[in-house]
C-alpha cells in the first residue's frame, strides 16, 4: 500500500510544527513535505527528480511571494496538476479569500484561530481538523 503523501504550503514555523504534531498523532504512515510559498511549491510539484503527486495539499493563504490564492490559480490551469486535493488552512477570514479559493475548486477551508497567543487553542483547532477531515481524506485514499 501507497504511503499516503502530504505537501504543506505554509510559511509560519509554528504552523507547520502544529501541523506536525497533529499528524504523529493520527499514528499513520506518510509523508509529509512542506513548501514556504506557492512559488516553491509550484517548483517541488513540477519537478521530474522528485516525482511528488500528494494526496492532499494544505495550503496557507497568507504568503509571501506568491500567496495561496494565487497558487491555486496557476495550479488549476496547469494539466498536470489540477486535479490534486487541496485544503485551505489560512487564518484570513475575508469572504472574499474563501470565495475566490472555493471557486478554485478546494475540498475544504479551516480558519486557523486568529488569538496566538493561546497556543493551546491553536493546537486543538490543528488537532481537530487533522483528526477528522485529513484522517478521512488519506483513509479514503489508500483504501
């Protein structure tokens, strides 16, 4: 059986330890890569040497350099690419970002708490969302 692969498109570390965290905690085999921007995720997802087509994508919206957005558009109209899952972890509560990236065509959109300085609460929210939407997406996968 396929290890199920995830690739992170985060710029903020205590995201992505978050996220790490939460995903030990499912107690499953995968693998996880993480891009710092939709440039250097672009570069990663079209490079032949390394081959990587994940099973799911979690995406920040707020980037530098080329935001999540703006990555789903090009990722979108690239044939190669435009059918991977992809789920929106962004703490941007404007209608408008989730309006724009469900047009896109996402398979979910979590805000991440906007009070860090509770990183508890910020924990248990990753946690959550690992826990009871990733879990089924990469069960269903390699099932």
């Amino acid at each position: 059986m396929k290890k199920p692969t995830i690739l992170l498109v985060e710029d903020d570390e205590l995201d992505i330890i978050s996220v790490q965290r939460s995903l030990k905690k499912l107690k499953s085999d995968y693998e996880l890569h993480t891009a710092y921007n939709g440039i250097e995720a672009l570069r990663i997802l079209r490079d032949p040497n390394v081959g990587l087509r994940p099973d799911v994508i979690l995406l920040d919206i707020n980037m530098p350099r080329m935001n999540g957005v703006e990555f789903l558009k090009v990722l979108r109209e690239d044939e190669n690419l435009k059918d991977l899952k992809v789920f929106v972890m962004t703490t941007s509560s404007e209608g408008q970002d989730r309006s724009e990236a469900e047009k896109l065509g996402i398979s979910g959109y979590i805000i991440k708490p906007l009070n860090y300085t509770e990183n508890t609460k910020r924990s248990d929210s990753m946690e959550a969302f690992v826990q009871f939407h990733l879990r089924k997406i990469l069960l269903d996968e390699n099932t």
